[in-house]
C-alpha cells in the first residue's frame, strides 16, 4: 500500500499552461511522512518543489524532517503538519519554505504546523498562510530555533504553550499579520518565550495571553501595531495557579492598536478574581519603548488585578486614549522613570488600588487630560471596599512619588515625595516618636492627620501638602510651620476646582508653636482656630480661594500679624463662643465675596467680653458677589443677658474702601456694643457703619475720613449711645436714593432702655469735623432724633457743614442741646437747620448763606450768630415768640466760628479748615 498512495507527478514539458490549479511536484497522504510507520527510514528530506498534503503528516520522536529552499506544501481540508521529532526548515529570503491550504477562501482551510519536538531542530525563513494556528508551539521538550517565519492570512498566527517544567522558546525576526483572531497566542503556558524583532500588525489582537500563563515573556525590538483591537491582551483564569508571570516589553513600539475603535496597547484581566490570586503576581516592564496613537483607548490598562506592578522606563506614551489606567486594582506598584507621557487625551495616570508602592522619576507628563470628564493628569486613589491582606495599612497604603528631573511640565497634577495615609502623623499611635519633621518637597494626604498633645510636628520651608477629598490636618500638640518669603509652605487640594476640596488645618494646640509664611488654598475653612490653650504665634499666613478664610471659636486672645485673606467666601468668621481680644494687624482682608470679617455670635450670658482690634489693615472690595460688608457683627436670638457680653471693635489706622455692595462696618442685634474708627479711611463703600437695631451702642470717630459712600456716613439706631464723632470729614456720602442723611443718630422706638443703668442717655459729640457735600437732592447732612422726656444731648462745636443738598442740619425731639462756634454755608438749601427740640443753646455759630432763610426754629434763645442776610433772619422771628437779645443776631457782628487749632486749611473747600491725616497703611 505503501507504494500504492504514493503519486510521482513530474511534468518534463517546457511549458506548462495553469488553469487556476497548483502544478505538484508529489502529492503526500496522511502517513507518508510517519517516516518509521512502515519503514526504518528516520531521515527525510523534500526537495524545492511544490507538493500537495491530502492528510495529516506526523514526524515522530527519533525522525527527522528537512524542508530544502523553495519547498512549498499546499495542504487540502483540515489537514497539518506535526512534529515530535526533528524540524529542519532551510528557507532562504529568496527562496523561503511556504505552507499554505489548497484553497485560500478562509482564514481556517487548513491545520497548520503544529512543532511538539523532542529533538530540536530549526525553522528558518518559513511563511505559512491561511490555517486554523499557523505556527503551534507546545510542550517542546527540546524547542527548534524559530527565526524568520511570516504568518499570513491565519485564524490564529502563532501558538505558543509550553507547560511545567520545559525549556523556553525564542521566536526571532518573525511578522504575523492579518490574523482575524489573534497575532500571537500564548496558552496554558509556564516556561519563558522570547519574541525579537516580532512584527504583528492587522490582527484581531497583536498577541494575546490566556488562560494560565506564567514565567517571562520577552518582546524586544518588535513591533505590534494597527492592530484591530489590543497590541497585547492578557486575560488570565482566576484561582491559585502559582503563575508569577513577568511581561517584559523591551525596544518596541506599539502603534495605532484598537484601530476599530476599542482595545489598548496593553490590556490586562483576570477572570473570577478570588483572595488566593495574591499569590499569582503580574508584573509589566515598559523599557526603552513606544506606545502611540492608540486614540481610542489607554496605552496600559489593569482591570481585575489582584498583584500587579507597571514599570514604564525610558518610554513614550502619546497620543493615546489614556497613559497607565487601573480602575479596579488590589495591589498595584507603578513605577515610571525617565519617560514621557504626553497627548493623551485622557488620564496620564489613573489608579484605583487597595494597596501601592509607587514610585514616578525623572519623568514628564504634558497636556493630558485633553477631553471631557479626564479631570486630572494623574490620579492615585485608594480604592473603597477592596479587600487587604496586612494589618499594617501605613506601609500598605504609603505611595513614594519621587520626581528627580530638572524640568517638569506639569499636566495639571502635582508632584509628590511621599503620600500620608490617615495615621501617618497621627505620630503616637503606633510608635514611641514624638517628633515629626517633614523635609522640603511635595506630599499627597490621603486621610485626616492628627498631631496630638505632646507631640510636635515641624514643616520644613518648601514643604507642599496636597489633601485628597475631605481630609484635614488637626493639631492638638505642637506646630511649628517654618516657611519663609521664598520658600513658604503650602496646603492645597490635590483637585483645585471647588472652594472646599478638602477640609483644612485646625488648630487647637495645647502646646503652643509658630505659624509662619503658610499658603492654604480651597479647603472647607482654610485655618480654623479653637479651644487653644496655648495658641501659636500666627504670622504671615496667606488664605485663597477657601470657603472661609479663617474661623476663630476661641476664648482667649489671638494675634493675626500680615495676614491676607482674599477671594475667600468669607475672609474670617468669628463663629459661635469667642472672648478675649483678637487682634488683625499689618493685615489684607480683601476681594472676598461675601463678608471681609463675619462675627456671628451665640445668644446668652457667656461672658464673652469680645474685642476686635483691626490695626494697619486694609479691607478692599469685599461683598463682591452683592451683600456682605467689610466688617459684618450680629447676635443670634439676643436677649437682656447679653448686656454682659460686651462687643468692642477698634479700627486704627487702617481702610476700608470699595466694598460698593455692601456698608463697610455693620452692627445687626447688638446689646451691648462699641466701634472706634480712628485715624482711618472708609472710601467708596455702600455706607459707612451702620447699626439699625442696637439695644446699646457707643460709635466713636476721630481723626478720620468717610468718602464717597454711596449711602449713609453713619447710620445709628440704638436705645442707648454715647457717640462722639471728633476731628474728621465726612464728604460726598448719601450719593443714591433714600440715603437722606451723612450721619443719622436715632433713638431706637419701642427698645426700653436697661433701667438699672443710672446714665440712660442719648448723647451724641461732634467736634471739629467737615460735613460736606452729602449730595443726593434731600441729603441733610446731620439728622439727630432722640425722645421726648428722655436725657437727649447732641453737642455741637467748631464743626463745618458745606453745601450739603438737602439742609445741613435736622435736630428733632432733642432737649440739652448745644450748637456753638459752627459753620453753616449751604447756598443751595432753603434752611441751614431745622429744630423741632426744646432747651438749645445755639450761639457764636456763622450762617453763611445765600437761601431765604438761615433758621427755622420755634426754640429760644438765639444769640451771639453771624449772619450774612439778618433781614431774612428777622423775617423768620417774627412769626416767633419774643426773642430776647435779638438784636445781637446780626449781619453786621460778623463773629466768626473758632476753628479746630490745627488750622490746617481743606483745599477745595475755599476758607474752611480741616485736619490732617497721617494713615501708615
């Protein structure tokens, strides 16, 4: 039978016409290669020729094959070649070794050549088209050299499984192309494979790794690219398989894979991932490579992975859908060193992980993050609800971010030296150290820290804490922040989009400290002062862009020297039980949105005894988004206890200026109440201080300047006061409609006052100032209102009242009056005052005016007064009751009002005087 099957086709003809059929040299069935089936031959060599297979053909353990240049084998139906003994495929590059089906229709017309040898051998320069697997390699015992093999047109290109305890395979110099399935599959495998020089290109996957897979696989100075889905899918079974398996990436680019609009240049999975997988690590090694263009999808993805560890080094990643992504990670390491990551239109890296050691160096991240809903540049995240396996999370969870290049570009994410966990400066907990400094650099918070009393924590100048989410730093013990104007320390949130990113530094030492040179940025309340007994020195602290600037709830003093507070909601809020005396010098409180300074205090007897002390601070347009001044006081549900919890506020030598919206000082449900402005500037505000329902409260002005306030200068209701308003000028206030007075002192209707205060009074001081030009059509530039039957005293003396619109002067239900030595000069009014009061003194004062009536007054007496038109006088008293001494009221007497002693003239305001200031801000 032997020599039955065997056909011998040979044509001698010259020229041999091929009607769209193979020309054969022989044509094999299925045992004719079983070299030793029937026969001792153990040698086989086919010569260059073109030879048809119509079965399987096996070359047994002890035999050997040798396929001479030029040798091509056409294989009908579902046939193979199978090798357990030797393989020697001689292919040259000009004369390779083909194996092809008879038919080439299909991806699968054929088996392909499946290599299980015992005994070695080689394969050289062999193309194989349009088989099921077009190159098998399984458990090889003794692995022929492969190098020079193309596979075309195949289902599968090249198998490779090589399970136990078996030598490794190299593939070298090889290109699997257009392949439905997959380039190059890797099964059931556990010994080491090497790929070099490896071209895989328009496949299903460029290689694909599954099943059970262990041991290194080496891909070097290859490339697996335009692909249709991954360059390299690696989807691993679950369960306790003792893997370990290490892909290692070397001198390789991968390009423009998931080219059909999904798959990654890197993919990995598990299947059914359980807790025993732990010890099935994979590890990825990137070195000297390219991962390109992969738009559609992430460069490096992780899904599934229990022990994983990424390293990219000396490699470029562009212009893909995203860098190194890991969503779903247990335990997962990425280290990057030398590399760039650059265009990628998502993430440049985004990790999910229960637990990570992850170091980045050397390394440049640049416009990442480039489509919608890729919020950051890089991400590290701890993952919520995985499983761990230690009990000691600190070193579990401690990622090391070291950045050692020169030049950074930054893609919108910081650069970390270290990572805290939730106890990592909770620095007693789990050790004797009670000591902590953090050196210059840049650290990733990822849960509350706590210093606690007795313990001290120092950071160093140039120290960066960036928090995750809504975690805080709390201080009990000591703190001791050491930046410097160069190098100032810093605390921000790790994402800067919202005002209260993450919660803030609270400070509620028991053990004293330093503040120093300290930037806080977008925290729920960038520095919260409370309950401490031994508070630190606070200097140089900068708040930006918190929800509130800095919160105080303290009972005993606090100093605030050179702060600044800006583009905060408030920029500092006195908030619930405060006492003792507060002080804001050298400082900026400005462009905060609502209030520059907010006190809102409890009701009841507290014995607070508050005082604000504002000193050589500037308070600029606050109140930006509508409401809110500069200085805002109010009390809730305030009742007659709160008359022992004194308010006090000092305003020296500071400004508070373009707050437009709102008044610059305001006192809401106020007992017991006191503001001092001295030697300051209130500019451009909605108003100057305002008090509309004050049971007590006391407003003292001297050597200052209201100017331009839209509103009211001073707006004063209140049951009790004693105000006295000294060498200042008060100018162009009252500008908008129903402002209808510079300064209004009103007693508050229907508020009784404290009957056990033996010096119930209504007592308003004015000394020595300049009312001038409260301009809006009805503006008085002075209104007093007290009570009848109450102690009422407005005194007036050596104060100038000019062109104010409306009058310069209203007094209503006012009794102790006193109005000497003024100037009144208001040639647009029709009256200079008007009284509706009893018991005045009006003498030496100088009307000096061009309207038809200086006085309309139905009180006596009037005497010793310069007027400049005493006809219209007279014409005024005569519908009076006598006057004594009227005739000492005249044009002619020309007595003059004593000026302020410092005669310093007012420049624009022709003859009147004024007073000079001298604000250090």
């Amino acid at each position: 039978m032997h020599s039955v099957i065997k056909l011998l086709l040979v044509f001698c003809a010259s020229a041999i016409v091929n009607a769209g059929f193979p020309v054969f040299t022989q044509i094999y069935s299925k045992n004719d290669l079983c070299i030793g089936c029937n026969s001792t031959t153990t040698q086989y060599t086919i010569a260059s020729g073109s030879y048809l297979i119509i079965g399987d053909l096996t070359v047994n353990v002890g035999e050997t094959l040798t396929l001479q240049p030029g040798v091509t084998f056409v294989f009908q139906g579902n046939t193979k070649l199978i090798v357990y003994g030797r393989i020697s495929i001689l292919g040259t590059v000009s004369m390779p070794v083909e194996m092809k089906a008879l038919f080439e229709s299909s991806y699968s017309a054929w088996g392909g050549l499946t290599v299980s040898t015992r005994n070695g051998g080689s394969i050289s320069n062999l193309l194989i088209k349009h088989a099921a697997i077009g190159l098998k390699v399984t458990n090889c015992t003794n692995p022929p050299t492969i190098n020079g093999v193309t596979v075309d047109h195949n289902n599968i290109g090249i198998q490779v499984s090589q399970w136990g305890a078996l030598p490794s395979v190299t593939i070298a110099n090889s290109v699997v192309i257009n392949s439905p399935d997959y380039g190059v599959l890797i099964t059931n495998s556990t010994s080491d494979i090497v790929f070099t020089n490896l071209t895989s290109k328009t496949n299903g996957q460029g290689m694909h790794l599954a099943g059970a897979v262990a041991g290194t696989i080496l891909v070097t100075k290859s490339s697996l690219s335009f692909n249709y889905y991954e360059g390299i899918w690696i989807l691993l079974a679950g369960g306790t398989l003792n893997q370990n398996l290490s892909l290692n990436i070397d001198s390789t680019s991968l390009v423009s894979n998931g080219i059909l609009g999904f798959g990654c240049g890197i993919d990995y999975s598990r299947d059914n991932v359980t807790s025993q997988d732990i010890s099935d690590p994979f590890n990825l090694l990137v070195n000297n490579s390219i991962i390109e263009g992969n738009n559609n999808a992430t460069a490096i993805e992780f899904d599934q992975c229990y022990s994983c560890s990424v390293q990219v080094i000396n490699s470029i990643l562009k212009g893909n859908g995203g860098g190194i992504k890991s969503p779903t990670a247990r335990q997962m390491n990425v280290v990057v060193d030398r590399s760039r990551f650059d265009a990628n239109l998502g993430y440049a890296i985004n990790l999910y992980a229960s637990q990570t050691n992850s170091r980045i160096t050397n390394s440049i991240f640049v416009n990442s993050a480039q489509m919608e809903n890729s919020f950051y540049g890089l991400q590290f995240e701890f993952l919520i609800g995985s499983l761990l396996h230690s009990t000691n999370m600190h070193s579990v969870i401690k990622l090391l971010l070291v950045f050692y290049a020169a030049a950074i570009v930054n893609a919108g994410f910081p650069v970390f030296t270290q990572i805290y966990s939730k106890s990592d400066l909770c620095i007693g907990c789990n050790s004797t150290t009670t000591q902590y400094t953090v050196p210059q650099g840049s650290y990733l918070i990822i849960g509350d820290l706590t210093v606690n009393a007795g313990e001290t924590l120092t950071l160093q100048p140039g120290v960066t804490f960036v928090f995750q989410g809504n975690t805080k730093l709390i201080v009990y013990g000591r703190i001791s922040i050491l930046g410097t104007v160069s190098m100032p320390v810093e605390m921000k949130s790790l994402f800067e989009s919202s005002y209260s990113a993450w919660g803030g530094l609270t400070v509620s030492t028991r053990n004293g400290g330093s503040i120093s040179n300290l930037l806080i940025k977008h925290a729920a309340i960038g520095l919260k002062v409370t309950n401490c007994t031994n508070p630190p020195t606070i200097n140089a602290v900068t708040v930006d862009h918190n929800n509130i600037g800095i919160q105080v709830s303290q009972t005993s003093d606090i100093v605030f020297t050179n702060l600044t507070s800006k583009t905060n909601g408030q920029g500092m809020h006195l908030a619930g039980a405060v006492a003792g005396t507060i002080l804001v010098t050298k400082s900026n409180l400005s462009f905060n949105y609502y209030e520059g300074i907010w006190i809102l205090l409890a009701a009841g007897t507290l014995n607070r005894n508050l005082s604000l002390n504002i000193d050589s601070t500037s308070f600029v347009s606050n109140g930006i988004l509508g409401f809110g001044g500069a200085i805002d006081y109010s009390r809730d549900n305030v009742t007659s206890q709160d008359i022992s919890d004194p308010f006090n506020l000092l305003v020296n030598n500071s400004i508070i200026e373009g707050n437009n919206n709102a008044t610059a000082i305001e006192f809401d449900q106020c007992y017991s109440c006191s503001v001092q402005v001295i030697n300051s500037i209130l500019k451009g505000n909605g108003g100057g201080i305002k008090s509309p329902t004050a049971r007590q409260m006391n407003v003292v002005v001297d050597r200052s300047r209201f100017d331009a306030n839209l509103g009211y200068a001073i707006n004063l209701y209140a049951s009790q006061t004693n105000s006295r308003i000294t060498n200042s000028i008060f100018v162009n206030s009252a500008q908008v409609e129903n402002s209808f007075y510079g300064l209004q002192f009103e007693f508050l209707i229907g508020l009784t006052p404290l009957q056990d205060d033996p010096d119930q009074r209504f007592i308003v001081t004015m000394t020595n100032n300049v009312v001038y030009r409260n301009n809006f059509t009805t503006t008085v530039g002075l209104f007093t209102n007290g009570t009848s039957g109450s102690q009422n005293n407005i005194l007036l003396s050596n104060n100038y009242f000019l062109e104010n619109q409306g009058q310069d002067v209203i007094f209503q239900n006012d009794s102790g009056m006193s109005i000497t030595r003024n100037y009144f000069n208001n040639p647009l009014a029709q009256c200079d005052i008007t009284m509706r009061a009893s018991i005045p003194n009006v003498a030496d004062n100088r009307f000096w005016t061009s309207s038809n009536a200086n006085l309309a007054t139905t009180i006596r007496p009037i005497l010793s007064n310069d007027f400049k038109d005493a006809n219209a006088l007279g014409a005024q008293l005569q519908t009076l009751p006598v006057v004594p001494n009227q005739s000492s009221n005249s044009a002619s007497l020309m007595r003059t009002c004593r000026a302020p002693s410092n005669q310093t003239r007012l420049h624009g305001l022709g003859d009147t005087t004024s007073f000079k200031f001298s604000l250090n801000i």
